[in-house]
C-alpha cells in the first residue's frame, strides 16, 4: 500500500526501529480526492445561494409592480369609467330640472365638473404606465379624443339650454336635448364609444396584473424546485463526505461540516418559509384585495351608468318624438342590462317585479345569515354579477358587513326604480316624476355609492399592506443567500484545511 491508514511518517532523517512500518509518502490522488470533495461542497453552496439570489428581487418587484404601476393603472380606469358614466348622468340631471330648481342644478354641474376634473387625472395617471398594458395606448387615444368630443357637445347644449326660460321639468330645448343626445351617442356607442374604450382600460389592465400575478407564482414554483432539488443534494453530499472523511481518518465527526449540514437545512427551511409567506403575500395582495376593488369599482361604474339612464329615460319619455321613443326603449334595455352586471340569476335578463322580489329575498337571506354571506347567493339564485362576485370573495374582517350593506342599499335602490317607472308610466306628471328622481331616488343611489366605496377601502387597505408585507419579508434574501453562502464555503474550506495537511505531498 502507499497510503497507511491512521499513519504519521517519521520526519526525515530519523531511522526506523527494527520491524517497524517505514513511513510512505502519500500519493497524489488522496489529495485530488480531497480537493475534488471540497470542489463539490462548494459547488454546491454555490447553485444553492445562485437560485434564490436571481429570482428574488424580481419577485419582490412583483409586489410593487402590482402595488404602484400595473394595479392603480386599473383602478384609474375603473375609476374614470364612473367619472365618465357620471358626468352623462349629472348633463341628464340638468335637463330634466328644468327651471325653478337652481339648487339641484347647480349641485349637478358643480358634480360634473368635478367628474371632468377627476376624468383628467386619471388620464394623466393612466398616460404615465399607458405602454405597459397591451392595447393601452389605442384605448387611452380613443378615450382621449373622445372626452374632448363629449365635452364639446355638452357645452353646446348646456349654452342652449341656459337661454331658454320658464321651462318644464324634462322639457329642454330640442336643440338642447339634440345634441345631448349625439353627445351620449359618443359616450355609449358599442365597441368605439368612450365607455367602451375604458372598459378596454380595464380589461388590458387586468391582464397585465393577471401575468405579473402569474408570473410570479412560476417564479415561485421555480424556487421551490430547484431549491428542493439543491438542498437535498447539498445536504446528502455533506452527508456523504462526511462519511468518507469518517471513514478515511477514523474520525467521528468533522464539527465544521457538521455545522455547514446545519446550516444548509435552515437555510432550505428559510427559503421555502419565505416563499410560502410569498405566495400568500400574492394572494392576498391579487387574489383577495385587488379583485375585490376593480369589481368594486365596476359596480360602482355600473351603478353611475344605471342612475344616468333614469335620467335619460324621463327626458326620451317626455319628448315624445319617433326617435325619442326608440331611445326610450333603448335606455330601458341598458338599465336591465346594468342590473344584471350588478346582481344576475341564471335564465334572468329582464327587469321586472319578479327580479325585485328575488332581490329582497337575497337581501333578507344576508341579513339572517350574515355568516353565510358566499352561499346565500347561490342559495337564493343570484350566482353572478358584481355583488355576487364580492361576496363569494369575502376575505378581510369587516368586509362581509360592508359587503351585505351594499347589497341592501342595491334592494333599496331597486325598489326605488319600480316607484318611478311607475310615476313615470302612470301618467304622472313629470315635475313629480323629477322631483323624485332628484329626492328620494337620488339620496338612495348616494347610500348606494358609499356602501360600495366603504367596501373597497378596506380591501384597498388590505391590497397596500400585502404589499408592503410581502416586500418586507424577502427583504433580507437579497443579501441572506450571499451570506450563508460565504459562510459555509469558510466552514466546508476549515473543515478539509486539516485533512489536507496530514495528507499533504513531501
């Protein structure tokens, strides 16, 4: 043999007693093996820290991707969706007061000049990220130029509106009403008008969170493989060399190894706690918060839109004209549309008293059962719609009161609409019709609104603290992994520096 096992040479010079083993120089390849161990370990230590020190700051980006570009970016066009549908209802207020009504006109334009105002900075909010959503730029152009449009069309008929006196409630001008009514068009025509580019806004938008959300799970996914994969085998080779060196040396432990195994198992552990708190980090953030405000936000859009055509339908109803007429169906069907976009039953797409009484059995099934807010839809027929979807997503406390709080403000508003169809199609007159759309009718519809706006605040306060939760807790792993890494690599180093020097080469 060349190696001796366990054997220290005699140092150079001195002679060895009769029958004693001569000392042997050891070969060279005890050595590589030595270094070839090490180069492994290391190796290893290496592709562990790599993984995660790759992936971790763009999946911390993610958080604030979602929190600060892609996820206002749909919330301002949700939100300028109801600027929008709002400022055609205010317009339509103004018309139908007709004279002796200064208050309630001027709390309409001072409401639509608000909305064109909030209208703008969304835009300017919106111009900022418009090229990171897909199709942004085409929408952002058509709602842009369309505004302008709108907004021009609406002064036109609010001057000739302002110069005509002693008028009836719903009886503007006909030039007044003419171009309010080519002003709507532009506002509601299907596919190119301006709600429908919003709508656009939204609906890109939300593809642009949906992959960064994606991504961000496949990012994780990846993690947790290669993490696996890696610190199995880290640990199985420290394990086995361990061994070897046992073995070879006739040592039972090497304590720095020892202590890099250690290590490399809470570091494995480490890693997939984080990247669990990762992934509920994005859940909540996405899944449980954001869903919840853009569906919210629709909703209150919806409810905007559905108050404007109240207003319209009064106006078309007291015109009279063949086109008025026409219009006045057409405003119905809207109005029956946007109810089932809030609340909907399968087989349920007219407006009628049979939606109404399913709606107060709902409310009332949330009311007695306020801890089966997510059944209660089903259980009584509402399974889609934007109220239903809400409540199906209740996550947060405090979100399930405000959530069945809103439903009851809708039944509220519903029934409200059943009185003035009925004022309306009774042959009642239209200053009564009037003044409850702008009474009772419009104090309800506010109820209405801030039932939902109570709704999104707290998963809008929730949205902001998962992002901020889960930025903070991967944190530290963009130095963490640098560091054990060198950690470890000093212990493995320590550990083999011994073994070498009783094998070294003389």
């Amino acid at each position: 043999m060349n190696d001796v096992v366990g054997y220290e040479p005699k140092p150079v010079g001195e002679h060895s007693a009769p029958g004693e083993r001569t000392a042997v120089r050891p070969r060279l390849t005890t050595t590589i093996r030595i270094l070839i161990w090490a180069s492994l370990l290391v190796a290893g230590v290496l592709a562990l820290c790599a993984v995660p020190a790759a992936n971790i700051g763009a999946l911390r980006d993610g958080f604030g991707d979602i929190a600060t570009r892609s996820g206002p970016g749909v919330v301002a066009a949700a939100h300028l969706y109801d600027d929008l549908a709002d400022m055609d209802g205010r317009v339509a207020t103004m018309l139908v007061v007709g004279d002796g009504a200064g208050q309630t006109w001027d709390d309409a334009y001072k409401a639509y000049q608000n909305d064109q105002t909030d209208a703008a900075q969304r835009l300017e909010l919106l111009g900022t990220r418009i090229d990171a959503i897909p199709g942004g730029p085409a929408a952002y152009i058509g709602v842009e130029n369309g505004l302008n449009l709108y907004v021009q069309e609406i002064a036109q008929a609010m001057y000739v509106d302002d110069q005509a006196h002693d008028q009836a409630a719903a009886a503007p001008p006909a030039d007044a009403l003419s171009r309010f009514q080519e002003a709507d068009e532009l506002m509601h025509r299907a596919g190119t008008g301006v709600l429908a580019e919003a709508q656009a806004l939204v609906d890109d938008g939300r593809s642009t969170v949906d992959a960064a959300y994606y991504g961000a799970f496949g990012t994780i996914g990846q993690l947790r493989i290669w993490g696996i994969l890696l610190t199995v085998f880290l640990v199985l080779a420290l394990l086995v060399v361990q061994r070897e060196l046992v073995w070879t040396f006739k040592r039972r432990v090497n304590p720095p190894l020892a202590l890099a195994t250690v290590l490399t198992i809470i570091f494995g552990v480490l890693l997939f706690s984080a990247l669990d708190a990762a992934h509920a980090d994005y859940v909540t953030q996405k899944a449980d918060a954001f869903d919840s405000v853009v569906v919210l936000w629709q909703d209150r859009a919806v409810a905007a839109d559905m108050n404007a055509s109240e207003s319209r339908w009064l106006l078309d109803n007291q015109s009279g004209t063949p086109a008025s007429r026409v219009a006045e169906t057409g405003e119905q069907s809207l109005f029956n549309g946007e109810e089932q976009f809030t609340a909907s039953e399968p087989g349920d797409t007219e407006h009628g008293a049979q939606y109404a009484a399913d709606l107060d059995r709902w409310t009332k099934t949330l009311q007695s059962e306020p801890n089966g807010a997510a059944a209660a839809g089903p259980a009584t027929g509402f399974t889609d719609g934007y109220l239903a979807t809400e409540l199906a997503n209740i996550t947060f406390p405090g979100e399930q009161t405000a959530a069945v709080a809103a439903v009851r403000a809708y039944d509220v508003y519903i029934d409200d609409d059943g009185k003035y169809r009925y004022l309306v199609n009774g042959g009642t007159p239209a200053a009564d019709a009037a003044d409850y759309l702008n009474g009772q009718f419009a104090k309800d519809f506010a109820a209405y609104t801030a039932a939902i706006d109570s709704t999104a605040k707290i998963d809008q306060r929730q949205f902001a603290e998962a992002a901020e939760h889960g930025g903070d807790g991967l944190g530290p792993w963009l130095w963490m992994p640098a560091g054990w890494a060198v950690l470890t690599v000093a212990l493995i180093v320590s550990g083999f520096l011994p073994r070498l020097r009783e094998y070294r080469r003389f």
